[in-house]
C-alpha cells in the first residue's frame, strides 16, 4: 500500500474525529489551547494505537486466512465506511451537560471514534502495509484533524460536521472496493 493511500486511510479515519472536535469547538466556546491540545492528543493517541492492535490480532491469523484476506478487506472497510454514513444521517441528539475535559466523556469520545481504527488495523495485517507509518499517519492526521474541528468548531457549524463524516465513509468504502479489484484482478 503506498503512502497517499494510507494516508487516504487516515484521513477517512479522522472524519469522526473532526466531527467530535466540531461539536466540542461548538459547545464549549470558552475552550483554551492546551485544553484543545490534551482533546487532541488523547484522540490522536487512541486513534494510532488501535490499528496497531487490530494489526497485532490479524498476523496471528493471516496464514488462515491468506486466500480470502481481500474479500475481509474488502468487507471490514465497507462496513466501516458504511457505518460512518448511516451514523452522520441520524438526528443529532442535543448534550446539554457535554464537557469534554472529564476523563470519561475525553475516554469515550476517543474510544468511541477509534473503534473503525482497530478494524481498519485487522485489515493492515491482511495486506502488509506498513504499521509504524500507518499509525504516526493516523495519529498525525487525526491530531491536526482535532485541533481544526475544535479551532473551527464555531465558524464550520453542526451541519458540516456530518457532511464531513460522510465524506470519511465514502472514501473508507472506497478503498475497500479498491483492494478488492487490485486483489481480484492485479
């Protein structure tokens, strides 16, 4: 996998993100830069960390599976993608005692938007991409990608930050249809 497809893969991932950074940048108006940055790292950390995990459980069974780690590809990312999508066309509920600086909101939202890392990492396994460039990428991208939401938050408005979610699921998906015509027929 080269390098502009992995970051296509990190950015996809940091939709969700963005879109939780928006609405923090949206609800607490007050926020300082270094509270922005502790969001932001902490997102960043999870977001890295989880396809790392996902890349340790699938080499334990890559032999297994080497016939058809395409079509798991292929499958995972889709869902994923497709997740991301029906989640941003849902009504957004309104969080009247949100505060992002307690440890379990902060916990939650970074386990909440990682979960897609830690498949999208099962996936990295399959097909031998490169796992420390991959999750510095992830956490990389998901950081500025944190740090843009939160800073924007005001200015960008609630109803981008599913339009931005979308966008996430639809590249995820299609580079999940991508891996499996490459593999199908390359």
């Amino acid at each position: 996998m080269s390098i502009a497809e992995i970051l296509l893969i990190a950015i996809g991932l940091s939709f969700d993100t963005l879109a939780v950074s928006v609405t923090t940048g949206l609800v607490v108006n007050h926020i300082r830069f270094w509270q922005a940055v502790r969001i932001a790292v902490v997102l960043a950390l999870f977001q890295g960390l989880m396809p790392l995990i996902g890349w340790y459980m699938g080499n334990h069974v890559d032999e297994l599976l080497k016939d058809f780690d395409h079509w798991i590809a292929f499958v995972l990312l889709v869902f994923i993608g497709g997740r991301m999508v029906v989640e941003s066309l849902k009504p957004e509920e309104q969080r009247k005692d949100f505060n992002p600086f307690k440890a379990t909101v902060l916990l939650g939202m970074a386990i909440s938007t990682s979960i897609d890392a830690l498949a999208v990492g099962v996936t990295f396994a399959f097909i031998n991409v490169d796992i420390v460039v991959s999750i510095l990428a992830i956490g990389a991208i998901t950081f500025i990608a944190s740090m843009m939401g939160i800073r924007f938050g005001k200015g960008i408005g609630s109803r981008c930050g599913k339009r931005l979610e979308i966008i996430g699921g639809i590249v995820l998906i299609a580079l999940g249809v991508k891996i499996l015509i490459e593999h199908l027929y390359f």
